[in-house]
C-alpha cells in the first residue's frame, strides 16, 4: 500500500505529503496512534491537476491504486477543513425555532458525471456563500450508477479540494428503503441487506441517513396505527441501529418516511400515527429529525408522449400543516419533499415559504448532462437504452418517454465514457449545471447561510488508515423495485 501511495504523491507533483502523528479517538474513548497523515505542501498545485488525477486512481485505478487514493483524498481533505458532517443540529435547532424558516435545503442526488456535477454545485455554493446543502445517492442508485459509498464521498471530498472549498460537507443515504417485495418473500435477509448498507455508508462518511420504510405501509388495514405499525416499528429499530454504530461525538442526521413517492398524499394522521409508534419504540435518543412525505410528486416526474415533463399540482398547504407539526409537536426540522428537480423556477420559492427543512433533487441534473453531451455519445447512449434496458418499456411509450425514464439506467455503464469527455465538453456541461444549482440555492433560500451553519454544525476531524480502504470487490445488487 505505501508504495502505491508514493506513487500516487508523485502523481499530484507532490503538492501533498505523508506526515505521521494523526490520532483518533476510538468508540471505547481510547487514543489510536495513526501511522500515516496527510499535509498539503501546495494547494494551488493541488487543485491545478493533483486532485484530478488522485479522484481518476479513486474511481478507475486498481484495487490497490483505489484504496491507496480513497485514503488521500479523505486526509486530505481533513487537512483542509473539507470534513464530511451531520446536518442534525441545523435541523433540531429550527424544531426548537432557534433560527428563521427563511430555507429549504437542497438534497442533490449526484448520479452522472459525479466530479464535474459536484464541482459545478461547489461552485455555484461557494459564490453564493451556501453552507446548507448536501451531497447524496440512494440504495438503487448506488448500483445502476457503479458509486459504493466509499467512491462516493471521495468524489465529493475531490471535488471540494478542486474548488477551494471549506467547511462541513453533507454526505446522506437517500431512500435506504426496505424491498417490500423481498420483505414479504425474506425479511430477515433484506434486513440483513440494509444492515450491511448502513455500515459501508457509515465507515465512508455518510453522516446523514434517510431510513425509507413506508415501502411496508399497508392501506388495507382498518386503523392507522395498523397501517403505519412495519413502517415506525422498523424505522425505530435502523435508528437504534445507526445509533450504537456511530462516530464517537457525532450524532448523524436521521430521517424517517410515512408516504411512499407517487402513491397518496400523507396528511396530519397519518404522521401523528407513526411519530407516536415511533417514539414507542425507539430506544437510543435522539430519534429522527426530519419526516419525508408525499405531496403530490413523483421521481423523475410524470413524462408525456413528446418527452417532456407533466404540469404537478404539489398540494402545499399539506407540506405546511405537516411541517409546522413536526416542528411543534416532535421538536424536528419540518417535512421533507421528494421528487421536485423538474418543477418549474417559481415553485421552489414556495418550499421555504410551507416551511419545507429539505427537498430532494435528481432527475434535472442528469437531463442537463444529457442535453449538452456530444452527439456521438448521445446516440451510443441511445441505441444501448434500446437494446440492454428495453424490458423496462411499458405497452404504448413513445421513444420520448421510454428514453427519459432509463437514462439513468447508463450512468453506470458508460461512466467512464463520461468522465473521459475532453475539457471543453465537461466544461460546458459544468457551466449549464452550475446555472441550475445556483437558480435553485437562490430559489431555496439558502444562499449567505455558510456562517450560520457553521455555528451550528458541529464537525469531527476524523482520521483514518490506509487499510480502512482496501478496496472492496464490486457490489451488484438488484435494485428493481427501489425509490431513487
């Protein structure tokens, strides 16, 4: 392994080097010498070409090569201030109305072209002095997008050190949601399997989690209580579970779900149910403190026959009602909306203005890429959709439709394609993303709110081994059936 780090040093010119002395604290509160640090010589070096080719070993290189690089980058970035952190202080501290309900902050699912799209969101957040934003990927994405956690956060922890950015970075599990299918079929093995997720996520710095359960809500019961009873009773037991599990002085940020996207919209009931079944069974505080609920929205959003998006009537006043609920009467942040990327500028004013504390987005994003992709790879993308995705066409799509529901579905295959795309083109689709990113930080309300998060964030120097990233073979999980 070191050899390959000293390779890998030279790679950056040396503008970084080895240094020893780091310690961290163990969970038993013990001190654990660290062999190995990182202390940047050059930061303008760094950023010129350095990191470029440290973040390519990370995500193209050899086990050996990507281990070695995951391990620089994360120190690196400890170096440098750029440390992964959890947004749950900032949330609680609006459930008490110790700040304004002047924001919702945004939830990017970064899926294609991962360092270009977070660089252009860094630097749409470093001129608009964002400190409320985060960085996030779901179960299903993780595997038709070939990011691990571990990848995931170095590319963003990459892409901070490439801007110039300082402060807490948000990295979070989205959707990590039970298969409702595999759970009536198994449950102890696909609770095997989110276990075993939420551990990679943790141990790769992804110190915010959206427990997604409402996947086992069951409407064909006759009380509420019924309805919610697998949802809160298994979204207690992933928070007790992330609870004893995290770092030592750090409480990750934890979000629960009471209405599954694209299905009825949740209403007031429906959350007193299952805060009150929750708080029955949880065992390790603090609990969640944010609540995800459905509103009238889908993922990726309704597409018509020419391929672009369906007007939505987003029902508002319910996303007030339940947020001003889960502030008052549970002490949270306030609901979460999902599936909003493809609204129309003016609705996303109308998120801070319900009280909304988080609202996710994907899908634009990835159309954006697509729309200023060279043609030739346009087409190559198009003609494999057609051939290796072609089982997912429902009876009466037109190409428009099929082609924008599994253009995802090419992230992975193609993403080496894609991040070897010449400069001038990375750069254009940087600048077309980076528009986008910097209308909705303004739209969102989060723009100069970099030192009030930072007064409220709490964040961890953690250091870690180069063995904690030995490379781990490729996880090919299947995710039909998955929310993104």
């Amino acid at each position: 392994m070191s050899n390959t780090i000293r390779e890998l040093i030279h790679a950056t010119d040396n503008a970084i080097q080895m240094i020893a002395g780091k310690a961290q604290v163990r969970r038993d509160d013990s001190m654990l010498t660290m062999d190995l640090g990182v202390e940047v010589r050059d930061e303008a070096s760094l950023r010129s070409k350095g990191i470029d080719a440290l973040v390519n070993a990370a995500v193209f290189g050899t086990p050996a090569q990507q281990a070695a690089a995951r391990w620089l980058i994360w120190e690196t970035g400890q170096a440098l201030g750029i440390r992964p952190a959890s947004i749950h202080e900032l949330y609680i501290a609006r459930g008490r109305n110790a700040l304004d309900h002047t924001f919702t902050t945004p939830a990017m699912n970064i899926r294609m072209m991962a360092y270009d799209t977070a660089r252009a969101a860094i630097r749409a957040a470093i001129e608009g002095r964002v400190g409320a934003f985060i960085f996030e990927i779901a179960r299903s994405e993780m595997t038709y997008t070939e990011q691990r956690p571990a990848e995931y956060t170095t590319v963003m922890i990459a892409a901070a050190i490439k801007e110039g950015y300082r402060g807490p970075l948000f990295i979070q599990g989205d959707h990590f949601q039970v298969n409702a299918k595999k759970y009536k079929t198994d449950a102890d093995t696909e609770l095997a399997a989110l276990r075993k997720l939420i551990d990679e996520a943790l141990a790769a710095g992804f110190y915010n989690i959206d427990i997604d359960t409402s996947t086992l809500v069951d409407l064909s019961k006759p009380t509420l209580d019924e309805q919610q009873h697998l949802n809160y009773e298994l979204c207690a037991l992933f928070s007790d579970y992330i609870r004893q599990r995290q770092p030592v002085g750090l409480i990750v940020s934890l979000g629960g779900e009471i209405g599954e996207v694209g299905q009825k919209n949740s209403d007031i009931h429906e959350l007193r149910a299952f805060m009150s079944g929750y708080l029955r069974h949880i065992k390790h505080q603090p609990g969640i403190s944010k609540i995800s609920i459905q509103t009238g929205t889908s993922h990726g959003g309704v597409v018509l026959p020419d391929g672009s998006i369906a007007d939505v009537n987003i029902d508002f006043d319910t996303l007030r009602e339940l947020s001003t609920a889960a502030r008052e009467e549970y002490g949270m942040g306030g609901a979460v909306q999902h599936g909003a990327s493809t609204l129309p500028e003016e609705a996303f004013g109308k998120f801070v203005q319900a009280g909304a504390i988080e609202v996710h987005l994907a899908t634009a994003f990835q159309q954006i890429a697509y729309a200023n992709l060279p043609k030739a790879l346009n087409d190559e993308i198009t003609q494999w959709l057609f051939k290796h995705a072609a089982d997912e066409r429902k009876p009466g799509d037109t190409d428009e439709q099929f082609l924008h529901k599994v253009r995802k579905k090419a992230t992975g295959p193609f993403k080496k394609e894609l991040w070897s795309l010449p400069e001038a083109d990375r750069a254009r689709i940087r600048d077309a993303l980076q528009q986008r990113f910097s209308m909705l930080f303004n739209r969102l309300g989060v723009e100069r709110t970099k030192a009030m998060v930072e007064s409220f964030v709490t964040v961890r120097e953690v250091h870690k081994r180069p063995e904690d990233f030995g490379a781990a073979p490729a996880v090919v999980e299947d995710v039909r059936g998955l929310a993104d």
